[in-house]
C-alpha cells in the first residue's frame, strides 16, 4: 500500500502522484526542505493553544523561528504570528 492508498483510506489527503514524483516535483521547483529541529519542538512548547492540531503547530513553529512565511488555508492559524497568511 503506498501513501496515498494509506492516507485515501485514512480520511486524509489524497495524493495524486506516488511520493517519489512528489519529492522530486518539490526538488525541482527549488523549495529547499526544513528538517524539524529541536528549537522548532521547544518553540511549539511556548505556543498558545489556539489551535490543537500537533502539525500545524510544529509549522508555525518554524515559521516564527526560522523566520518564514507560513501560508495556509487555516485561518485560525492567524492568531499566532503575522508571519501566517492565510489564502
């Protein structure tokens, strides 16, 4: 079962493509990957409990750490930074 079959199945997401034409679109477009780091995991520990969601979370983590733009479709990611722009 490859990802997308787990993820369809799973009520998530469903990606169209099997992850190795996913990894190599995201390669060739030259976004650059950011690693989770342990500043990242102690930053989600000072965020505010606007939002539950323990992946979301760790994004904007990151993005206010790192500094980066984090773009969404979640709104109620605003809360935590004007570093979140919601689409």
């Amino acid at each position: 079962m490859g990802l997308a079959d787990y993820t369809a199945r799973h009520g998530g997401l469903i990606i169209g493509a099997v992850i190795e034409d996913l990894v190599a679109g995201i390669e060739g477009s030259g976004f650059a990957e950011l690693p989770v780091s342990a500043r990242h995991a102690v930053r989600v520990a000072t965020l505010p409990q606007h939002h539950r969601d323990p992946f979301d979370r760790i994004l904007v983590a990151q993005a206010i750490h790192e500094p980066l733009h984090l773009l969404t479709v979640d709104a109620a990611l605003k809360r935590y930074s004007e570093l979140v722009i919601a689409l």
